[in-house]
C-alpha cells in the first residue's frame, strides 16, 4: 500500500513535468478536433478522457512486463541481494527525477534518451490516427502516447519491477496513472493558465523537494534492512557447554544422592 500512495503522489506532484512535456501533445490534439466537437466542451472533454484512458493503460501495461520481469529475475538470482538494490535504485530514481522537476539537475534526461529511441519507431503509427476523428482513434492515440520518453514513467516502473509479480506491477503504474490524469485533464480546458503556473520556479521546486523526500523515504527502507541485518555465526550463549575437563560420556548433571533415592 505505501508503493501504491508513493507512485501516485509522484504522479499527482510531477503533473507540473507532465504540462510542461506533454502540453504541446494535448495543444495538437485538441486542435486536430473537428470544429463542432471543439465547439463542445463536453465532446472536448470525452475525447481527452479517452485519450488518457489509452495511456494510463499503456502504462499498466508496461507495469505488467516490468513486474513480471522482477519476478523472473529474483527467483533466478539471490532474491534477497536484487529486491534491496532494486528498492535502492527506485528511490535513488525517485530523487533524480525530483531534482529534475525542480531544474536543480537533468541527469534522468539520460534514461529519457534512452527511451526516444523506442519512440522513434512508435511515433509514425500515431500518424495513422491522426487527425483523430472518433473516440476509438482518439483511445489508440493515446495507448501509444504512453510511449513517449518520459523519466517520471521510468521511475515509477522501477517501483513496478521490484513488485514481484505482473498483477502488482500492473496496480503499481494504475496508482501512477491515477495521480498524473488531474492535471493533463485539467490541461485540456485551462491549458494556458496551468502552463502559466507551473513556469514558476517555486512550484516546480516545492514539487520537486516533495518528490525527493518521498525517494529518501523509499531509500531508506532498504538501507535500514542491510544495516539492521545480524551476521551470520551468532552463538547462543544460553545454550549449556560441555565441560573439556570431563571425561567423554560425562556431563555436568549433578548425580543423585542417598536422599533422592529414599524420597
């Protein structure tokens, strides 16, 4: 349950990254309505809701491979070793992607990189649905926009691989999903006014700073564990201990005497 509520508060806190990133996305989309529909706030509105049905399924859909993947790999390798530096890794992605919301550091722009070049091949299907026409257009549309290189998507699949199973990893990136829709639903109708806000610095740097308490709080665990963890070879010192100075077969049980035996 605190992976559910972690994830969905890093999806709820990134939505100032999901405006700046994704606006240009919902700008295109909305204009590539036809005149009547855009005329209609409501159709306007039942279109975007399809479109981020399409994606947050995409990334239940990924959560399923990547937890499925943890599986397979902690019942293949010394299980107790991969979960701690799995967890570890998570948070430490937790942070770097909340230092890079709060424009103090860009390093997760290298798994984003990384991740363009899936897009690229993605990317000339979304062509095919454009411009969108109809709910079921606008509903594929979206299950390939969940490909778009995104950090914050990476970290939270590094939560849904240390899961230990395709159903957790699925609810996993639902929970993230769930907290990043508020804004770009939002975005649809107040796009200007909400790209507006999350330009200042001090939004973006007290998301960022909740974020990277939340991956202090995910690194800890693990740490905690290893540094909590007893050795091996630990004696019980309450045991009894033989007596070297016995001779063999002889132990230190005193022997009854005469009024034992009379008792």
């Amino acid at each position: 349950m605190e992976v559910l509520i972690s994830v969905f508060l890093m999806g709820l806190l990134g939505g100032v990254h999901c405006l700046g990133m994704c606006g240009g996305v919902v700008a295109m989309l909305t204009a590539g309505l036809d005149p009547q529909v855009r005329a209609n706030p409501k159709k306007v509105a039942l279109f975007h809701l399809n479109y981020n049905i399409g994606r947050i399924l995409s990334y239940i859909l990924m959560g399923a491979i990547f937890g499925l993947v943890g599986a397979l790999l902690t019942q293949s390798l010394q299980m107790n070793v991969l979960d701690k530096s799995l967890r570890i890794f998570s948070g430490v992605l937790m942070i770097m992607v909340g230092l890079y919301i709060g424009n103090w550091s860009s390093g997760i722009q290298v798994l984003e990189k990384i991740g363009a070049k899936l897009w690229v091949r993605l990317q000339p299907i979304t062509q095919r649905f454009l411009p969108i026409k109809s709910l079921k257009s606008a509903f594929f549309t979206g299950l390939l926009w969940g490909g778009i290189p995104c950090g914050l998507v990476y970290g939270a699949l590094s939560f849904a691989i240390i899961s230990g199973s395709a159903e957790q990893g699925g609810m996993i990136m639902l929970a993230f999903g769930l907290g990043t829709l508020p804004s770009l639903l939002l975005m649809a109708s107040v796009s200007t006014q909400l790209n507006t806000l999350v330009q200042k610095p001090v939004v973006r740097r007290v998301s960022g700073l909740l974020i990277i308490a939340l991956g202090i709080a995910a690194l800890w665990m693990p740490i905690n564990s290893i540094l909590n963890t007893k050795p091996h070879g630990h004696i019980n010192t309450h045991q009894p201990q033989m007596d070297i100075h016995k001779p063999y077969g002889q132990t230190n049980t005193p022997q009854p005497s005469d009024l034992d035996y009379l008792t």
